[in-house]
C-alpha cells in the first residue's frame, strides 16, 4: 500500500505528524508513506523512519497556483492508494485531486467536498490535541484511539551529528544546554532575552556550556542573551542562530543534555530527540500542542489575560513572560536533570 501524506508548512506541525506515520505503520506494516511538503521539512523527514521519501512541494505557504498543482498531481497519478491530507485548505486537496488517488482522507475544511471522498467531520471536543487530530486520519471514521499514543521520536545517524559538531568546531566535552528563544508567532510567544541570559549565566558557572538555537531572525537576540554575559563566561555561549541549516540543527540539538524554549517549532524538534526541556509559554497554551516527550517540565505564569493566543500583547505589558522569573526555568532544570537550584548574584 502507497501512501501520499500532505504535509504541513510549520516545523512543529511536521514533527507531530510523525504521530500519524507511526499510527499508519501500525495500521499498514508494509505500506510505504511519502510525504509531500516544502522542502524545508526534508531534514526532519528524513530522521523519520516511517517516512519513503520526502517529495519537495515547490510553493510556499499561501500560494494557490492551479497550474503548478495540476501538474505535479499528474506527475504522482498513478502511484498511491490513498491521500491523507493534514492542512484543512481547499488548494491542499487540488494535487491529490488531480493525481486521482482512489482515497483522499481529510477533514473538512474550505469547501472540499468532491476533492476529498473521505470526508471527515471535526469533533473538536472528542479530538482537542493536533495530534490527535493528524492520529484519527489513520483510522476509519469514528474509531477508537489506540493508547498509549505515540511519541514523535527524531532519529540521527552518528557521522551526521559528528559532522555538523565539525562544521562548527563544538564539543560535548562539557554538558550542553540548549536555547531556543525565537518563535515566529510572534512577541507574545519570546520569552525575554534578559531571562534566558539569567539562566545562561548561571549554567555556565555550573560547568556547563550553552548553544542558542533559531533562525537569522533570532541571531540578535541570540547575541543580546550572549552579551549579557561578562568575559570568561560569554565565551561559553555559541550563538548558532541563523548559522545552521535545519539538518545541522536537528543534529547539535541531539547533543543537548537539557533545552530551554519558547513555545516553538525547535520545541518540538528538541521534544523529539528526547532531551530534557524546559517549555515556557506565554500567549499560548500546552492543551493543544504540548511538547511529547517524557522529561519535559512547563512553566507559565498562568495570569488572567493568558492564554489570549495573540501575537502581540493587548495590553502591550507582555506580562505572562515577563513575570515569568528564570528562578522557575531554572528550579525546573533543577527537577529534570540535577542542577544547583539556586541562582547567582551577577557580577
């Protein structure tokens, strides 16, 4: 059995649709799933053993372009039994559609009847995580989910981490806690920098050395929480931010011994490569998207205006994260993997 996926276009949905392909594997042990997505996800594909192959989607997030989609759903017709389609709009079920897969499974979304013949309907009560909601398409209509659920689990090869440790001359010689303060929902989502330089401080001074993930949006912040630092401890932190591809990244955060992140895409990733998180969340909330992994702790200020799901405070105070002390992040650290609890005076 052949199946085609429709992937999502952000990286913490993709790492939770590994929900889904462990779930079809269990369905369908011989089947063969790949998955259509842009070619940004490949990486993350690509360390799921699930997955054939990762087929590159050449638009990007918006972008309609009947032609383009006719002509790569001609491309792929033929070639697979059925279609499971994870975003909800009405130009993710045309390639499907026009590539004349047998079964095209989806839920409703923007008008798609007659593009999809397994049609769905969201009981949004009955499935409130997203994973769940990926799960369910694996099964037929109304069944019972099989628990326990399964986890997302990034699998990395040795000579690929030890390459991208090369590339940027790193080692694991000292225990290696990883940041992630970028998200690019928004300011509502970034916990502040001078918190995590707080907490990069005081991990330092524990021994420990300190990698900042994210992409080139987030390099400055990167350098404002490395700044922070005074000399003989900056020098411990590494800004990797915007310096790395997504393979390399997925690939150093596997060497991480614990992660601190926002509620983000490298939350995520850093669940599923099973190192101990730290998740901070602010405008957001972990009842929809939670990190799956075993070692993660949650912090939120949980104040009244939280979760409020903008991208920009209301109030302009940004007081879920900025209330939020790095005592907590670090308190949290402490529960997970045995670091000293109490913070530093700064020099």
């Amino acid at each position: 059995m052949n199946i085609l996926v429709v992937g999502p276009s952000w990286v913490g949905d993709m790492v939770m649709a590994q929900t889904l392909f462990i779930c079809l594997k269990q369905q369908h042990p011989g089947c063969n799933i790949d998955v259509l997505a842009p070619d940004w996800s490949r990486p993350l594909l690509e360390r799921m053993p699930e997955v054939r192959q990762a087929l590159g989607f050449p638009l990007g997030h918006g972008v309609f372009d009947l032609t383009t989609r006719r002509t790569i759903g001609k491309q792929l017709k033929g070639q697979y039994d059925q279609a499971i389609l994870l975003p909800n709009s009405l130009k993710s079920a045309l390639t499907p559609f026009f590539a004349r897969i047998p079964k095209r499974t989806g839920w409703k979304g923007e008008m798609r009847y007659g593009l999809l013949n397994d049609l769905r309907i969201l009981d949004k009560e009955r499935y409130p995580l997203m994973i769940e909601r990926f799960m369910a398409l694996a099964y037929e209509a109304d069944a019972e989910l099989p628990t326990p659920y399964p986890r997302p689990n990034l699998v990395v090869e040795d000579d690929s981490r030890a390459a991208a440790l090369a590339a940027f001359g790193l080692s694991t010689a000292q225990p290696v806690l990883a940041l992630c303060p970028g998200a690019e929902f928004g300011e509502a989502k970034r916990w502040p920098a001078a918190h995590y330089a707080v907490v990069a401080d005081h991990m330092v001074r524990q021994g420990w050395q300190v990698w900042i993930f994210g992409s080139a949006k987030d390099r400055p912040g990167g350098e404002e929480i490395r700044d922070a630092l005074i000399p003989g401890l900056r020098e411990e932190v590494t800004n990797l931010a915007g310096e790395t591809s997504m393979a390399q990244a997925i690939d150093l955060m596997s060497c991480a011994t614990a992660a601190v992140s926002n509620d983000s895409g490298l939350m995520h990733v850093a669940a599923a490569l099973a190192v101990p998180l730290v998740a901070v969340y602010g405008s957001t909330s972990p009842e929809f998207t939670p990190p799956l992994a075993e070692q993660v702790a949650i912090v939120r200020t949980g104040i009244e205006c939280s979760p409020c799901f903008d991208r920009t405070c209301r109030f302009g105070h940004y007081d879920c994260l900025r209330l939020l002390k790095p005592q907590l992040v670090v308190d949290a650290l402490e529960q997970l993997v045995g670091v000293p609890v109490v913070l530093q005076e700064q020099d």
